[in-house]
C-alpha cells in the first residue's frame, strides 16, 4: 500500500496559487451590478408609481434611485458568499 499524503502535499506545493486580479474582480462586480440593477428596474418603477399615486407626491427617490440603491445591497451579498 502506498503513502498517498506526500503525493498529494508535492502537487499541491507545485501547482502555484493564483489570485484573481482586482481589476478582474471589479469588473465582474461591475457586470453583475448592471444585470441586478436591470433587473429591479421595473419592480422599482412599479412601486415608485404606486407610492406617489397613494400619497400624491413625487418627492420620494424616483425609480432609478430605488434600483440602484437595490443593486448596491444586493450585489455585495453575491461576493461575499
């Protein structure tokens, strides 16, 4: 019967560990801020239109602010997972 841990440590140091690059990271954040932010658009849209009919008032964040104020809590979650 062979030793099958020291195998497993000489392959293990050999093969070199490599980082992706923050640049790399930062776009696909980037990619995926896009995707979430087109994606709560609409929902954002309809509840901003319902809100200022119910209350007659369009003070409130309009629905571009609600879909990236979406986005931004949402896709840190997906990293950091």
């Amino acid at each position: 019967m062979s030793d099958m841990t020291s195998d497993m440590i000489e392959t293990a140091v050999d093969t070199p560990s490599e980082a992706p690059s923050r640049k790399a990271v930062k776009t696909e954040f980037m990619v995926y801020f896009a995707i979430i932010f087109l994606a709560t658009l609409p929902l954002a849209t309809l509840t901003w239109a319902l809100s200022a009919i119910r209350t007659r008032s369009f003070t409130e964040k309009g629905p571009m602010a609600r879909a990236w104020t979406q986005a931004r809590i949402i896709t840190p979650m997906i990293f950091s997972a």
